[in-house]
C-alpha cells in the first residue's frame, strides 16, 4: 500500500494564481410574452435599461431591480429554457415588511411574510420574532412563474463581504442601518451610566462597519 500523499499538481498550481473579481452581472429568466413581462416589472419601479432587437426571432431586454448591482435579461433568442414555474431568484431587503408593502403598492401579489424556526424547517407565519437575519421571508411571482424570493438580510455572515467595504444600495438599506445602530447606540449610552456619548458618529460608523461585514459589534 502507498502512504504517499499525492498532490494534485494542476489544481496546486491553481491555487498560486491571484483571483480576479468575477461580477454576476445578469440572469436570463425564461417569458412567454416579453411585452407582457416588461410591463410587468416597469409597474414594479425596476429600471429598464435596454430593449434591443435584431430581427423576428433576436431581442433582450434588461431590467435592474432598485438598488441591485445585478440585472435580469429576458427576451428572444436568450435561452432553451422553457416558460413557466421552477425558477427561484432572491431579492434582499433590509426590511421585509416594508418591502412587502411596497411591492404590493405597485400591484405585486406578494404572500404573508413568514420565517423558518431553523434552516430547512417548516415556513412559520410572521417575521422572525428575534429579527434574525437571513430569516424572514416573502414571495412573489411574475405572469410566467418566475419566483422571486424576498430575503431579510440586516447583518452578513462572517467572510460574506468583503471586509474593508463598506456600501450600501440604496437610501433604504443606508437608512435601515442608520436606524439599526441608532438603538444600538442607545443600548451602549444606558450601559454608561445614560451620559451622552460625545462620540456618537464615530461608534455610528464603526457600528455599520462591523454590521456589514459580520464581524463582532461594538457594546
């Protein structure tokens, strides 16, 4: 028997070449009607960027959700794919029920906000009691069954962004963090006796950062 540890050279010297960023720009999702579907996400407020075509059987037209780095294309000539249910796709929100509320106000058929007890379990009904990130959820479709799922995200996990970053997508998310460490803020003053903390921007900022990027928040 050999006990000689036999290192895969390739991906060896794979791992001494420096990353490069890779962006998820766009996803295609599969319409049966495409100017049944761009009307459809128009109503929801979502950017349209590009309505090109090439002939009969070539268009793509491109949407950007609010706030999002990443589009959605749909169209003709883009994908095999059939039309219909089977495709989930998340939207992450700083605030579900907000969210929620204003989907539906452009006319969105969005269900009750629901959480799960543990990851994989039963959806239970309402948000997370303990407004838990990553826990609280909603769902909507378009005309053809693409599913989109809406995620409550207020803190990422450890190594899920990167660390020395710090951005926010929209006046929402920066707002919701704002907020977020304003009563975290207010916790730390009555932990120091109830005096004002002079340096209340600086804990604000260093507060948001930590938040972000998942690390240990400040007390």
């Amino acid at each position: 028997m050999n006990d000689t540890l036999t290192i895969n050279e390739p991906a060896a010297e794979a791992a001494k070449t420096p990353n490069v960023d890779l962006k998820l720009e766009v996803v295609i999702i599969s319409v049966s009607d495409v100017d049944r579907a761009k009307r459809f996400y128009a109503s929801l407020g979502w950017r349209l960027d590009a309505d090109f075509a090439n002939g009969e059987t070539f268009r793509v037209v491109q949407f950007t959700p609010p706030g999002s780095p990443s589009s959605i294309h749909f169209g003709k000539g883009l994908t095999s794919a059939a039309p219909g249910p089977g495709q989930t796709l998340y939207l992450v929100v700083s605030d579900i029920e907000a969210a929620r509320a204003a989907l539906i106000a452009r006319g969105a058929d969005v269900s009750e906000v629901f959480h799960r007890a543990a990851v994989g379990g039963a959806p239970i009904s309402g948000r997370d009691p303990e407004r838990r990130t990553y826990n609280s959820f909603a769902t909507f479709s378009d005309p053809d069954g693409n599913i989109w799922l809406l995620q409550e995200i207020t803190a990422r996990l450890p190594g899920r962004v990167v660390a020395d970053v710090t951005a926010f997508g929209s006046v929402t998310d920066l707002a919701g963090a704002m907020r977020r460490a304003s009563i975290a803020h207010g916790e730390h003053e009555k932990r120091n006796g109830g005096q004002h903390d002079e340096n209340w921007p600086h804990w604000y900022a260093e507060y948001m950062v930590a938040e972000h990027a998942g690390k240990p928040l400040p007390l």
